[in-house]
C-alpha cells in the first residue's frame, strides 16, 4: 500500500477542495493517505511517504504562497531529489504561470513530477475530476 501525503495551503477554501479531491483519489486506489496543512509538514517527513502532493495558489503576480507555504516548499524541496510528487493549486487570474515556475522549480530539484493540476477559480468543481487523477496517479507510484 502506498504512503500518499498531500499538503497544502488555501486562504479561500479552493485549494483545500482540490487537496480533498487528490485525498479521495489516491484513497480509492488503496493509499494510505494524510491530508496536511502546510505549516504541519516538515522536510524530515518527506522520506516517510512514497508520494507526495503539494497545493498552493498562486498569490500576488503569479508566486506561491510567501509566508507559509514557500518556506515549507524550500525547506521540502532539497530533500525530494528521486520522489515522485503532484503540484496542484488554483488561481484567479493570468494564465497560470506560477505553475509553470514551480514545476520548474521542482524538476530542478529533481523530484519527479507525475502531473500538475492549475485551475482557474470558478472551474474547480466541474473540474476535481483532474484532481482524483492526480491522487490515483501518485498512488500507483
């Protein structure tokens, strides 16, 4: 049974349906799954789960989360070299660029990026399709 994390960061709720979305995925294909707040993850737990997604909107001009969530990103992001990781989040303007970095950012550490879900605000729930999508794949790794 795989060990699935998902941790986010929401402000308006958005993120936390899409986190709960992966959550339910990766559920129905057996995982073992922990549905985390950002500021309850650490770096030294990242090699306890064969997976892991990570949820943050994009904020300001397209960036993730500074407060919180880039801190624990930082943080997590020197120890997932070999992982296979999800990038999800939802965004309410431009193009979704900040998904485009962070993917970026992610192969640069040299996690392994399954897949990625970008969703514009006011689509989420016809989309949490994408979501479960992610939470399966990510079990199966």
């Amino acid at each position: 049974m795989a060990k699935v994390a998902v941790v986010f960061w929401t402000q308006g709720g958005h993120t936390e349906t899409m986190a709960n979305a992966v959550a339910e995925g990766a559920k129905g294909k057996g995982a073992e799954v922990s549905v985390l707040f950002c500021s309850e993850f650490h770096a030294d737990q990242v090699s306890q789960y064969d997976a892991i997604a990570f949820g943050c909107p994009a904020m300001g001009s397209e960036v993730l989360e500074e407060t919180e969530f880039q801190p624990m990103w930082d943080a997590c992001s020197m120890k997932l070299g070999g992982r296979k990781i999800g990038l999800f989040g939802s965004y309410g303007w431009g193009a979704g660029e900040w998904m485009d970095n962070w993917k970026a950012a992610a192969d640069d550490c040299g996690a392994g990026v399954v897949q990625t879900v970008a969703l514009q605000e006011d689509t989420i729930d016809d989309n949490l399709e994408l979501c479960r999508a992610l939470g399966e794949a990510l079990a199966s790794c």
